[in-house]
C-alpha cells in the first residue's frame, strides 16, 4: 500500500487487495483480470515493488500462461492440415468439394481466427506494462505464453514431418491399406491410396505455416510491451525535465 501525508500528519492509504496477488490464478481471464487490477492500483498512486512478486507466483503466472498457449495452440495446429486440404479441394466442405471464397475464409477463421484472436488479447494485456509490480507479472505470463507457442510449434513442426517422412510413405500406406483395409473393394483401395498420397504434402504446408503463424503469435505481445516500454521512458523523461525546472 502507499500513501500521502495530508496536512494533518495522517496518511491517505490505497488499498491493495493483497488476496488476489496471494491466490493461485486458474486460468488466463482471472490471471489477466489480476493484471489489470494492480494496472489500475497502479494509476491510483500504489507503489509496489516487483520483489513484492514472489517467485512462487512467478511459477503460477508463468504456467498459466504456457498452459493456455501450449493446448490451445496445439488443437489449433492439428486442424490446419484439414483447412489446407479443403482450400486444396480434397475434403468437402458444407456438402461441396468445390469451396467458394466464403467457405474458404470461413475455414481460415476457423484454423486460424482463435490463434489471432488469443494473441490480440495477450497483446492487449502486454500494453499494461507499466510498474515494475505489473511488468513482473505480465513478464512471466507473457513469457509462459510464448514458450508454451513455441513448444506447440515445435512439436507440430517435427510431428507433420515425421508423419510425411516415415509414416505416410508410399510403402507404408500400402502396408496399412492392407492391414486395415482388407475387405475394401479394389477401386475404394485404389481411391483411398491416391487421396492419402495426395494429402501427404499438405502436411509439409501447414507445418510451415504454423511456424509463421506462431511467429505472428509471439510478435504481437513482445511489440507491444516494447512499445509501452519506450512511451513510459520518454514519459519519465519529460517528468524528469518538468521536475529540474
């Protein structure tokens, strides 16, 4: 808490409400409403001192914010391939294999729409980086958010090329067609073959483009909090020059 001498002797003291930083965050909207409660604090006059961050609540904000990147973004990646391959005309959509430009915008938004989303909002949340409580905390939240892409990228990246490389080669989908695909009739083998081989690469294309995606994913916070962070220092310099008049 903080507070000012009046001409009394006595201090107006703000409040802080010292639970909230003490209680484990479940998840991204009570750690991000945490955030944004000692922001607001913070433009009353509360000083607070990012040693008042415990390392135990760095952990907390840190795993949060890996959690909801990491399984979020690893959903997502799994149902790119699919919206590359209704783009390519080879799974149908809306009872058609021939997309048009609606149903092709409304499978990227799909894919795609949440991952932009959730990085608009971590970037919102990132241009509350202003006192060094808040700038602990967006930190290691920001910071869990970003491994946590990152780990999904990266497993992502190797899965679709481990599934292009080794599993869906031409020997082993025959090998799998014939194993589980006994009783199929010669044209419904045949066509199921030249439909697996043709999607093959399109796992290559969307392990790409979820690297740039994750690329974007990250970019955002981390512009953001760089820019907060050059505004608040013209900002101090400014006071600074006001201050030596």
């Amino acid at each position: 808490m903080s507070g000012k001498n009046n001409s009394s002797g006595s201090s107006d003291i703000i409040p802080v409400q010292s639970i909230a930083a003490e209680t484990r965050p479940q998840g991204l909207i009570e750690a991000v409403s945490t955030i944004k409660y000692y922001h607001a604090q913070k433009k009353r006059g509360t000083i607070l001192s990012s040693g008042f961050f415990t390392l135990k609540q760095k952990i907390e904000y840190f795993e949060v914010g890996f959690r909801g990147s990491f399984i979020s973004g690893l959903i997502t990646a799994m149902i790119t391939p699919f919206a590359i391959a209704v783009v390519e005309r080879m799974i149908p959509v809306f009872g058609s294999s021939s997309p048009t430009a609606f149903d092709t915008c409304f499978i990227f938004l799909l894919a795609f729409g949440f991952t932009l989303g959730y990085a608009c909002f971590i970037a919102r949340v990132a241009s509350l980086y202003i006192g060094p409580y808040t700038r602990s905390m967006i930190r290691n939240f920001v910071g869990g958010v970003i491994t946590g892409a990152a780990c999904k990228m990266i497993i992502a990246f190797i899965f679709f090329h481990f599934l292009y490389m080794v599993v869906l080669t031409r020997k082993h989908v025959i090998g799998l067609l014939l194993r589980f695909g006994k009783d199929l009739k010669t044209e419904t083998f045949i066509a199921s073959y030249q439909w697996i081989t043709k999607f093959r690469p399109v796992l290559l294309t969307a392990s790409y483009l979820i690297v740039v995606t994750t690329t974007v994913f990250v970019m955002l916070p981390l512009v953001a909090m760089f820019i907060i962070s050059l505004r608040n220092r013209r900002l101090e310099k400014l006071k600074a020059i006001v201050e030596n008049r």
